[in-house]
C-alpha cells in the first residue's frame, strides 16, 4: 500500500483532495465469497410422468398395447362331427343357447403332462437319463348354471341309452374388445360324469351343474391372439 503525506499548514480543501488522491492510489481487494456446487437441473418427473401416459392411452385407444386378457370372458362350444351338417347345426345352437339361456361359467383342465422314461446308465452314478415319452391329457371339467335346458345331462345320458355321440370342442378366450386372443380345440370329447347342483336351503347360491370329460387331444390354434391385435389395431386407427 502506498503512504501518502501532506505538507502541514495547507488548507482544507487541499487536505481533502490529497486524501481523495490517497484513496485513488491505494489498491483495492475484493475477496469473493466462495462458490458452492453448480446446480444441476432438475428433471420434472411429473413431466416425464405425462408423457408416458398420454402414450399408452394412445396405445390403448389404437389397439397397439396388448395387455393380458382376462380369464372370465370366454365362449365354450360342443360340436357334432359326425357329419358336416351336423357340425353346423350344433355350432348355430351352441351360439343360440349361449345367447337365450346362458354359457358356460366355468372351464378347467386345460392341461397335458408327459411322464419321462428314466435310464441309468451303467457306469454313470452322476445322473438318470431321461427321455420324452407318452402324453396325457387332462379331463376337462365344465360348469354352467342350470337353465331351462337339459344339454348336459341329454348328452351323456345318451350313452347311458346306447346313442350317445361324441363331441368336439372349441373353447375361445376373448379379449375385452370381443376378439379371440386365444383359442383351443379337444376331439372326440367323451363325457364320463355329471354333476348337478349342490342343493343347500341354508344358502342362496347359484345352481350350477358341471360335466366331466374326457377327450384324445387337445390343441392350441395358433396365431389367433396376433390376428385379433391386428384388427383390432386396423380399427382403431380407422375410427
């Protein structure tokens, strides 16, 4: 820092300004204030949030997102092969009876299992060979409540009587547009038990009678959940 003097007896005026040129010469620090960490922007979650709804409402409204069905919309139909006459006749009146008195509520055994054949191999104690064998097929267990018809209980009381005819079916599981997302067909379907409802004057359940059968194969159709997507995507970006 610089020291400056002035001569004793001047005036005031002078003392002022002398001081002035003092304050000029003298140098001046500024000591800044230290910085703290750079802020980062913060991202609008909420923002993010929005767009991705606007865009499964986008796909939902189109078609394109395709989200699992649900297991309770579904359509059950008992087919007569013996000719292909009487394949029409009864997939009309499956379609009519599931209309007028009501379908099937309830569908279970879709299931096949293979029970492998095992070989131990001499000399290997590490593992048992295994090799595919015969597959099996599950009876499949239908319910319904009753109506005013008697389908189920005619079909297998038919075998009872010495006329009683095997059936096909199909079994259609529906996505909440109404289109088929999966599909399945049994053959030669044999019906081995029926099962009226449980009656009980305590309680106030629906009356459901259900029938056993069983059948020699079951097949899964494929590519009807890919076609039923496409129409349905081809509609929505129509309408």
């Amino acid at each position: 820092m610089q020291r400056c003097e002035q001569p004793a007896g001047r005036a005031g005026a002078r003392r002022t300004a002398g001081r002035d040129r003092c304050r000029a010469g003298e140098t001046v620090r500024v000591r800044r204030a230290a910085r703290g960490p750079r802020r980062q922007p913060v991202r609008d979650q909420r923002s993010g949030r929005h767009r991705r709804s606007e865009l499964m409402s986008l796909l939902s409204d189109t078609g394109a997102r395709h989200d699992p069905p649900l297991n309770h919309n579904f359509m059950i139909s008992l087919i007569d092969t013996s000719s292909p006459l009487a394949a029409i006749g009864s997939l009309a009146l499956s379609a009519v009876l599931d209309v007028l008195v009501g379908g099937f509520t309830e569908c279970s055994g879709l299931e096949m299992s293979m029970t492998p054949e095992e070989y131990k191999e001499g000399g290997r104690n590490g593992a048992v060979l295994k090799f595919p064998s015969r597959v099996t097929w599950s009876n499949l267990t239908l319910r319904k409540g009753v109506g005013i018809g008697t389908s189920l209980w005619d079909w297998h009381y038919g075998f009872v009587a010495g006329k009683g005819k095997r059936r096909d079916g199909v079994i259609v599981l529906l996505d909440a547009t109404g289109l088929p997302a999966a599909m399945w067909y049994f053959s030669r379907g044999l019906p081995i038990k029926y099962s009226g409802p449980a009656l009980n004057a305590t309680q106030n359940n629906v009356a459901i009678e259900s029938i056993e059968v069983a059948h020699e194969g079951l097949y899964q159709v494929p590519g009807i959940g890919i076609a039923g997507g496409a129409a349905a995507l081809i509609g929505g970006l129509v309408s």
